[in-house]
C-alpha cells in the first residue's frame, strides 16, 4: 500500500486567500489524499480536501475498512508525519496500562503497533530541483521484516511511492482541472471534488494499464484494467456501464 497526496487549488491561489473571510475556506489549496495498491494499480481510496491530519486519519481508516481489517504486506509513504500517527490510529492494539494501587489517577490507554505491520517512508535529497538519492526510513516493524516483505512483492524491490506518484501523473493527464499550470482550474469545491471522485474510480474499470496485460498465447496479449487484475471484474468497463452501475447493492 502507498499513500501520497497531490496538489491542485479551486477558485485561486492559497496565497491570495483570505484566512479571516469564510468565503475563502472553501478556496485554494486542494489535495487529493490517495490510498494505492501498486500490484494492481488500483485506487483504493481518494479523499479529496484540504491537507489535514485529519483528512489523512480518515483515508487510512478508509483503507482499513475496504480491505476488512486485513494489514497490507507493506505500507510506503513520504515523510508527512500525519501518516505515522494515522496508520498507528487505524491499526494499533490498544494496551491498557495495570492498576498501581496507589493513589492518584491511572494511566491511559495507549496503542502500540502489531507485530505484522510493516510500515517505512521514503526520504528523498534534492540538490538544484532534482532527486539525487533515496533513503528509508523504518517506522512500524523491523528492517529484517520490511526487506523480507519486499522479495515477496510482484512489482518492485525496493521502498519507494513510485507508483502512486506515477498514478497522480496519471490523474492529471485525465482530469485538466489538476494541471500544475492551466486555465482549466475548478472554480466550484464540491464540483472539484465531484470531478475527483468520478476520474479516480472510473480509472479502476475503466482505464486499461499497458503494464496489466496478460499474455494469452505466443502472438495475443489480454488488456486488463486495476479491477481485472485485483479479480472485482472480468471485463472492460465502458464507461456507460460504471456510470450506471448502482452504488448501493440491496439484497
């Protein structure tokens, strides 16, 4: 699992709003907090707002929930320290500190990390605009269990958010709106985030990725999209198919 964030703005610029006007708070700064599966490059969560601890707690927990409690093998993310927080939030086991007996109040309560979860970030050094080398850093679990996660990965050998960064590449190119420099810039927050929801979910089935594709035989490959590789469909969907696809299932 890689989490990252992407930035785009709605309305203006950050620095030319107003923090005293409310009309502003719905303005500016707009990120996409995305929760990414690099073996099937499948968006697994985006949460659309403004870059907040809180925002990052709510697409982990997400995350956790779409994958019904179960740890990823790997979890990579940048240095933002609102990720360590969250993920330890969403996974830890909750100790309950024993009674003393003396006077006073007890202890709290407090989280520690399981022993599975296996969790590093990646720090990059910069000189003139360009990344020059990578390092890592271990946060949950031990440099033996996160290297030992690695050989089991399908798609890379080493830490890195190289692919949720590619699929926010991705996502630009699709929607105009999330250009670094454009005059197609959203000027309403709830059509952007609309607009983000839309791009980033279609993509899972209806999107085929070039890297997806299965060989057949020795002269024919098979397309696939995210939701075929992580076997939530057998098919390409047309984009009319998603759209009226329902969103709540009823028994």
């Amino acid at each position: 699992m890689q989490y990252d964030e992407k930035w785009a703005f709605v309305g203006k610029k950050e620095k030319h709003c107003d923090p005293d006007d409310p009309a502003d708070h719905r303005q500016g700064d707009h990120w996409d907090h995305v929760g990414f599966d690099p073996e099937h490059r499948l968006v697994l969560s985006v949460v659309p707002g403004k870059r907040t601890a809180e925002n990052v707690q709510h697409l982990v927990d997400d995350v956790k929930q779409r994958m019904e409690g179960r740890l990823p093998n790997l979890i990579t993310t940048d240095e933002y320290p609102a990720y360590e927080t969250a993920i330890l939030e969403a996974y830890g086991e909750e100790v309950v500190p024993p009674r003393s007996g003396r006077p006073g109040r007890p202890k709290n309560s407090y989280k520690v990390p399981p022993q599975n979860l296996k969790y590093a970030t990646v720090h990059k050094t910069r000189e003139k605009g360009r990344v020059v080398k990578i390092d890592f850093r271990v946060i949950f679990g031990t440099v033996a269990a996160v290297m030992a996660a690695l050989k089991r990965s399908q798609v890379s050998k080493a830490i890195n958010t190289a692919f949720v960064e590619r699929h926010n590449g991705t996502d630009r190119n699709r929607n105009a709106r999330k250009a670094r420099k454009t005059y197609c810039f959203s000027k309403d927050w709830d059509v952007h985030q609309a607009m983000t929801y839309f791009t980033m979910y279609s993509y899972n089935f209806c999107w085929v990725v070039r890297t997806l594709r299965e060989q057949v035989d020795d002269h024919q490959w098979r397309q696939r999209t995210p939701a075929m590789a992580a076997g939530l469909t057998d098919h390409v969907w047309p984009l009319a198919e998603w759209l009226r696809y329902p969103s709540v299932q009823r028994s």
